[in-house]
C-alpha cells in the first residue's frame, strides 16, 4: 500500500498544531498557579479579585457598633498563607523564637516534649512581623507583607455571607478556642479547650483554603484601627486610617469565645504589644 504525502496539507497540520501549542501555552501564562510554596516551605493560596459586604448585619448577635456593613472591592489578586506563621519559619527569618508555647517560653510546661515548630509563632508585635515580611521580600526578592483588614475579612469569609465562613454555629470542634459551652456561638457546645495554641492546619480549611482564620492565634493586619472608619471608607481596596495608635487584629485566638471570631469581629493592639494570643499571616504580591 503506498501512502501519499501531500506537502500542502502537511504545512496546513504543522501550522494547526504550532497554533494550538502556542494557544496552549499562552492560557497557561493567563493562568498562575493557585497554590505555590516560598523559600520556607510555607504554602500560599491565590485569593482572586472580587467583591464582598464587609462587616456584619444589625441583627447579628454579638456584633459591635465597629463593623458597619459596606461594600468592597477588591480589584487585584494576591498570595496568601495558608497557614500562621510558625515558629520555625519566623526563626528561619528572624534568628530568635519569642513565642511563650515552646521548649524555652514562659509556657514550656504546658507543651513539654511537644515539637512546637509547627504551632505558630506568636508573642511578636505589628513592628515585628512587618520587619520580618521585610527580610522575607529581601530574602526572595519578592513583596510579602501584612494582609489590610479589608483583605483579610474577604479572604476569612471566602464567599460566605455567614457569621463564620464555616456557618452560624461555631465551637472548639471547628477550631482552637476556648471550648466551655457558654463561649460558643449559637447552640451551646462543650468541646476541647487546650490553653495553648496548636499546631496550624488541624481544622478544615474554608473554601479558599485557608486554614485557622477563626482561632488558635489572632493576626495582625496592616491597617491603623478606625472605630468609624468602615462608614467613610473607600469601596475600592481600603487600606485603614492614614494614622492611628493602635493597628488591627483579626480572627480570635486559642482563649477566645467563638463571638470574638466571627468573620467580621474587630480587635486592636498598641503595634509594639507583644501578646501569646497575637500571631499574623503574611500576603504575597502578585506582579
């Protein structure tokens, strides 16, 4: 059987299949990866731009006159970690461990012959987790810093529009909080209660997969702290009062109620405070 090659023909296929490399190539260009992993083996999310109501409803329980409802835009994706940053990753950075829950802090006793390298870091001010967001971007060549609250709530509540992106019911069998039934919220539960923190990423992640936005430590944002700032802020990438005395924390931590984290709850601290409730997460830009 003899086969006939017909050169026009076969310049017409090798042109096809060149345009759908090439068209291939290119969706992979418009498509950055969702998750990536930096220089300390610390995953990061691609949170995408969008739009999202910002504070919580009149009629949601425990709320307070701080979280005035608005809407935002958020016009540019970002990198987020998935988890706080832990102890090991911050020393990596940093060349100290300041956390009170591990095997030289003031709360040793509490997590004897526990490896802590995983839990997060904490007892560290705004100050020094801005400085260590500055070493990480010097170390990479690359721009990490501090999520604005604004970022922050919209990558908590991950498309949800409820109390917590995990529901309207909330107890220490979703995170590490404080876990005697009169501190959750909704239906009183009586969970697990460990008085210290955890190591980050044993609860279910939300739907953007984000782990411990709700407990274990409160996280430290960019933003000065406004009381009435959500009534006249910008609906486009709000980033906080231009001054202020004390800097925004979110999310609750390990000895906290469930209604101090709620995904619209507000907290606030001197930027030189240094707690062993207080950790942060860090934002990566996208170029």
């Amino acid at each position: 059987m003899r086969i006939l090659f017909v050169p026009g023909l076969l310049a017409m296929g090798l042109t096809a299949m060149g345009l759908r490399l090439s068209a291939d190539a290119a969706h992979q260009a418009k498509d950055p990866p969702k998750e990536i992993t930096n220089s300390l083996e610390m995953p990061l999310i691609r949170i995408p731009a969008g739009t999202f109501t910002m504070g919580s409803p009149a009629d949601e329980k425990h709320r307070n006159a701080d979280e005035t409802q608005h809407d935002v835009k958020i016009t540019k994706p970002f990198y987020l970690s998935v988890y706080e940053v832990t102890q090991h990753q911050y020393a990596t950075i940093m060349g100290k461990n300041p956390s009170h829950f591990c095997k030289t802090g003031g709360g040793k006793q509490q997590v004897l012959e526990r490896d802590t390298s995983h839990y997060p870091v904490e007892r560290v001010s705004w100050n020094d987790a801005v400085e260590f967001c500055k070493k990480l971007s010097a170390k990479e060549n690359k721009t990490y810093r501090l999520p604005t609250e604004a970022e922050w709530e919209y990558a908590c509540r991950a498309g949800t529009k409820t109390v917590f992106s995990a529901g309207n019911e909330f107890h220490s069998y979703l995170a590490n909080i404080n876990g005697l039934n009169y501190s959750s919220y909704g239906k009183e539960v009586s969970g697990p209660f460990y008085r210290c923190t955890r190591t980050v990423g044993e609860y279910k992640r939300n739907a953007f997969g984000l782990a411990d936005m709700h407990g274990n430590v409160q996280e430290w944002c960019a933003d000065w702290y406004g009381e009435d700032y959500y009534k006249n802020s910008p609906k486009e990438d709000p980033s906080g009062p231009k001054e202020g005395t004390e800097r925004v924390s979110r999310g609750g931590a390990w000895p906290s109620s469930a209604k101090a984290c709620r995904s619209a709850s507000r907290n606030h601290l001197a930027p030189d405070e240094k707690t062993y409730t207080t950790g942060f997460r860090v934002v990566l830009e996208t170029k």
